[in-house]
C-alpha cells in the first residue's frame, strides 16, 4: 500500500474528519482511506458520457416522438 501525506488541509476540515471518524469508531487514517476509496471507485464525469455514448438508443423514443410529447405537454 502506498502512504499519502496532505498538506495544508483546512482546520475545519480536519476537525470534521476527527470527528467522523470518531462517530463511526475508526482513526482518522482508517476513515480517509475509506473515504478515498468510495472517491477512486466512482466514475469520472468524461466516463460516464462515454458510457452514455455507447449506449444502443435505438429502441427508444425518436427526436420527433419527444418534442411532440413535449408539445401535448405544454396544451
């Protein structure tokens, strides 16, 4: 495993932290690896479009079955 140091980190923040860890009856070091670990799992913004782009969309509704579904809407 690798060891992080972060610097300049907000009293707030870190006091926030202290006392989450805390809560869930962890040490801070325990409770920031786990946070870091749910951060690193999510996906990126730029792989979520791409996985959005890749999806088959042509069982789905058309261009013009939406905006006259928006049209019906608005009357």
């Amino acid at each position: 495993m690798t060891t992080l140091y972060i610097r300049e980190v907000a009293d707030e923040v870190a006091e926030t932290l202290k006392e989450r860890a805390a809560a869930a009856g962890m040490s801070l070091s325990a409770y920031v690896a786990g946070e870091l670990a749910k951060l690193a799992a999510r996906p990126t913004n730029a792989e979520i479009v791409a996985r959005l782009k890749a999806r088959d969309r042509s069982a789905g509704p058309s261009t013009d079955d939406i905006v006259e579904a928006v049209r019906d809407s608005r009357r």
